[in-house]
C-alpha cells in the first residue's frame, strides 16, 4: 500500500473537467493532449458506434488503430443528444465542467441549444473552444474540411514533394493536428485569465489559420521576394546542403546550415578541396550551384553504409541523422529513454502501447497513462458521481433511450 507522499503526480491540470464532444482527429487530440496534462476528460459520444473513427480500420480485438491513438487517458459517455432528456444531461454537467471542446461544423451545437451563448448563461465560468475547419467566420465557414483540404488551401502543400513535381500532401496529418496544438494553449491562456476575471470565453480555433500559421518562414520569403515558394524534396531553398542523400543501405539527413558546418563536411566525406572552391565557398554560391554540389555530394555518400556515415559525420561533428522509418523510430533508444512510447493496460486489447506524453515535467512523477475508454465505458459511473445520478435515475433515462440501458463501465475506485 502507497502512502500520500508516495502517488504520482496527477499534473498541473488536475481538478480541471473538460466536456470532450470531438470525434475525428484535430478536437480528440486536443483533448488528449488536456488529459496529459492532467485534466478530467469527459468524452461524450452518440449511440451506436460512437466517435466515427472507432470504425477505422485496421483494428486490433475491435479496436481501432486510429481511435486508440488520440484517446488516452479519456472518460467515454454516451449520450443521445438527438433525445430531449439526452440535451438536459449535458446542460446539468456543464455546470460542473471548465471547458467544453466541440470541433463540429459552426452552429451544429447551436442548433441543440448546446451553443456557447445557451451554455455560458448557465455557466459563465465556462471557456467553450470551438475547432472548426475554416473558423466561425469567413467566406469559408460552412465548407467541409479535412486535413489535406486545409494543406491544399494554405500553401502547405505546395512546397511539399519533390523538385520540378507535382506537390504532393504531407506525410503527418498536420492540416488537423494544428487543431489539437492550438486548441490547448488557447485553453490554458483562457483558464489563466479567469483566474483573474472570473469569467470563461469563446474560442474560435480554425484548422486554416492553425496551419497558416505554421508556414513559418515561408510567407516572409514571398512577401520579400514576390517569388512563390516551391517543393525541394527534403532539400531548403536557401541552405546547401541540407537534405536527405542516399547511401548504400538508406538514407541519411544531413543539415548544414552553418559555414562552420560545411567547412567540417567537407572535410569529414573527404573533400577539403571543395571547402573553400570559388564555385562553394559561401552558402550564396553553394545556393547557386547546387544543380552541381548536390549530385556530387549524393555520389560520395552512395559509397558508405548510413551507420559508417553517421559515426564519421558524428566524430566530425555535423548535424545529421539516419532517415527511420516509423516503427525504427518508437524503437529507438532516445524515445525509450524519454518515454514516448509507453504501455498501457487496455480491456479489450491487454498490454498496448502507445505513444507517451510529449510534454514532460522534471523532478516530477506523473503517474501511469490511462488507456482509451471502451465506448460508454464511464457513463453510468460519471452520472453518479458528477451529477448524483440514482440507479432510480439512471434506470429512467436509459428508458428513454437518451443514455445505454446498462453500465459498460469498469467499476472506478
């Protein structure tokens, strides 16, 4: 038995209740990274299959891939919105939540009653982020929008593929993970405030401008030059070399943004002469000729295996790295040793893992990852226990079909 002194850390988000109603990928993100953090997560989901991507194949013991991935460490209730009684609920815990996330279409929940306006009236210290595809405003606000929609319209897409082809989209679904990176610190910057106002507030998080957001130096070198930036495989338009070259088993990344860098590359591959040559010796000239430099460096990197390459390029102390594959990356011996892939129990799976938190805390012992819920796995025990709920109650709304007619929940101590 663990005394106090010994349990784990629950984060600095403990005590905070957020009302989860995403489903897809950019709000259920969002939520799990608050749950990392520490924070209740309420995951409500309608009957029948529940979040759309519990569908999404391939699956392991019923259980999606996709699912799994974005729902750690989350509370599954499911609710029947489209039931009078089904509203009433939600509208009774929202006045024991902090947030509320919802990533439907603008004015979906509106429509319920389960807007901001109707929510914050019964509620004012509510902060209620709202992600949508192109924001509450706009010419653009009721369009359909997903991830490779938001790279096509924002120029993500455009620079991304290989020299002189056709753009193609980006490996990460990151046209919707901006959702669930700005989602969170709009949250956090709005329960900072309320500290201080006492009041919540509306958040309009939009995938479009998340992404936008994220063409870092892009937009400048446009607004600077007029000329539209293009796709360079996994080369830089204004750095050489800096990229991916092949060698005789693979690849490897090698980055050499500085003069120092390349005057060390040279040297290191075998190649002093080419240091200081007229035609290299600035990175304005390697720019320029690079049509040269590239091929040139690609057939001397083709002569070594990437582990011979990555231990000379380390002695010489370049920036580089082997190109892993996915499942060579979660085995890798740094994300071991920082806990980003870590194991957790799940009810229908066993032993699973999964990726771990990105976001750590020294000195600081968070305790283990909860698993995804099973769909309504928490919802006869959150009623209970957040809103009093009797088994008289509960007996009564399951009747009326707005909640599943026996708890699927584990027990919870």
């Amino acid at each position: 038995m663990t005394n106090d002194a010994e349990k784990a850390w629950e984060g600095p988000l403990a005590g905070v209740r957020v009302l989860d109603f995403t489903r897809i990928l950019a709000g259920p993100f969002a939520t799990q990274i608050l749950g990392d953090l520490g924070a209740e997560i309420l995951k409500l989901e309608p009957p029948g299959v529940g979040d759309e991507t519990r569908t999404y194949a391939p699956h392991h013991n019923g259980e999606s891939h996709y699912f799994v991935s974005i729902n750690r460490s989350k509370k599954s209730i499911v609710i029947d919105l489209k039931t009078p009684e089904g509203v009433e609920i939600v509208r009774e815990l929202v006045r024991d939540v902090d947030v509320v996330v919802e990533n439907f279409r603008p004015g979906v929940l509106d429509r319920l009653g389960l807007g901001y306006e109707e929510l914050s009236a019964i509620n004012p210290r509510l902060i209620y982020c709202a992600i949508s595809g192109f924001g509450m405003t706009g010419p653009l606000r009721d369009k359909p929008s997903f991830d490779i929609v938001t790279q096509a319209l924002t120029g993500a897409m455009s620079v991304n593929g290989r020299v002189g082809e056709s753009p193609v989209k980006l490996g990460l679904p990151l046209g919707d993970m901006v959702g669930g990176v700005f989602g969170p610190i709009a949250i956090l910057s709005a329960l900072h405030e309320r500290e201080t106002t006492g009041r919540g507030r509306l958040i309009d998080i939009s995938l479009y401008d998340g992404l936008m957001g994220m063409l870092g130096y892009l937009p400048q070198l446009y607004f600077f030059t007029g000329e539209e930036p293009v796709p360079r495989g996994s080369g830089h338009p204004h750095v050489v070399p800096y990229g991916a070259f092949d060698a005789s088993d693979g690849s490897i990344l090698i980055a050499c943004l500085t003069q120092s860098f390349w005057m060390k590359f040279a040297n290191a591959i075998g190649r002093p002469d080419i240091a200081e040559a007229a035609d290299y010796a600035t990175m304005a000239d390697r720019v320029r000729n690079r049509e040269v430099l590239e091929p040139l460096i690609g057939t001397i990197i083709a002569t070594r295996t990437v582990a011979e390459w990555t231990a000379i390029l380390e002695a010489a102390d370049v920036p580089n790295a082997p190109v892993l594959s996915v499942g060579a990356a979660l085995a890798h011996d740094h994300a071991r040793a920082r806990a980003m892939v870590e194991t957790v129990d799940h009810r229908a799976c066993g032993p699973l893992p999964v990726v771990g938190r990105p976001v750590k805390f020294p000195g600081m012992r968070q305790g283990p990852l909860e698993p995804p819920p099973m769909l309504g796995e928490h919802t006869h025990h959150v009623l209970r226990e957040v809103l009093g709920y009797s088994d008289e109650h509960l007996a009564t709304l399951a009747r009326a079909g707005a909640i599943p007619a026996s708890a699927s929940d584990i027990p919870q101590e």
